[in-house]
C-alpha cells in the first residue's frame, strides 16, 4: 500500500506524502514516477535477452553499465556461463530462470535506472542467505545519497535501515532503528527472536 500510494497509483483521502517537503498531490504522475525505481517480488520480464531486460531500466545504456549492474546485483557470474550470456532469451515472463535470478534482473534493473528513490518490495525474497547478504552489501553502497523504501518480512534484510517502520492491520505501531527496536521487546523483536530461532 505504501509504495502504491508513494507511485501515486492512487491519492491518500487525507494526510500529505511528502518528498523534499512537497506533496507528491503536487507533481505530474510521469514526473514523479521517473523518480522512482521500483523493485517488486515479482519481476516482469520480457521474452528477450537478459541484456534487452535489463537495459529496459535505462534503454541509452552501454554494455560497461549493463555490466556493471549486473556485477552489482550478483548477476554477472550466472550470465556469463550461459552459452550466450548476456544475449540469453529468458522466456515468457522469464520461464528459464529462477525465482532469485528475475529477482536480480529486477535489481540490476532498478540500479541502472539510477532514481533518487528505491523501493524494494520483498525483491529479495527467492535468495539464499548467502546472496542476500552480498546483495544488501552493494545495496548499502547504491543507497547512499538516496531515499530507499524496503518493504520486507526477512527482517535481516531492514537491519540497517535508518529507520524501520512496523507495521500491523494498516496502522504504524513502532517505528525506531533495529537496535532501539530490539530493547523496546515489542512487536518487531518478538519477530527477531522467532526469525532468529
């Protein structure tokens, strides 16, 4: 609901979103859109190749970008041993590759576009632990300077988040960083502690 409301799929009946302290009520739906790169659970792709998916986040890009990206989204390696790497059709709806792979594609998409706000939503949801962890590295990096909006239920992916915000039946009921989450023993650490079990 958030990231729908923040893309202005539909407008708040009352209260404000504000970036850079202006009501998004405010901006053309194009414009503002142009802002955001978004990263959902579920990644569309094209029956193209990767390199024709990827780009789609920014189609003017070069090959040295697209690589560069992918080599941000730990994409790079698994392309590069396909039989035609990064000129691989992926499938209708991306058919021949893994859950976690489109998840990449979405991620190395999003970067290229190179928005000033990011909103992931579960896009890392199909990973392994251990690619999960490299990932959110070269995310830590990318979203400097940057606004960034993670939707998640794996809370070892919003550890480092400025500020976390939990939320329950539609309504914000604690809102602090991970640590001062943790020693308010509320709603987000019971969640930490059976996560961590």
């Amino acid at each position: 609901t958030l990231a729908r409301i923040i893309c202005r799929f539909y407008d708040v009946s009352s209260g404000q979103v504000l970036i850079g302290g202006n009501d998004i009520g405010n901006f053309k739906q194009a414009h503002l859109r142009d802002q955001i790169g978004v990263v959902p659970q579920d990644t569309v792709l094209f029956n193209e190749s990767i390199y024709y998916n990827i780009s789609y986040g920014k189609p003017e890009a070069s090959k040295a970008e697209i690589i560069s990206v992918a080599k941000a989204s730990k994409l790079h390696d698994f392309i590069m041993s396909l039989e035609k790497d990064y000129e691989t059709i992926v499938g209708e709806r991306g058919l021949k590759l893994s859950g976690g792979e489109k998840q990449r594609i979405g991620i190395a998409r999003a970067i290229l576009k190179d928005p000033p706000i990011l909103i992931f939503d579960e896009a890392t949801s199909s990973l392994d632990t251990k690619t999960e962890q490299e990932i959110q590295n070269s995310l830590n990096k990318i979203s400097k300077g940057r606004t960034v909006l993670m939707i998640a239920h794996r809370l070892s992916t919003v550890v480092s988040a400025n500020k976390i915000l939990v939320m329950q039946n539609g309504a914000i009921v604690e809102e602090g960083d991970h640590k001062n989450l943790i020693s308010s023993k509320g709603i987000y650490a019971s969640m930490w502690q059976r996560q961590n079990r």
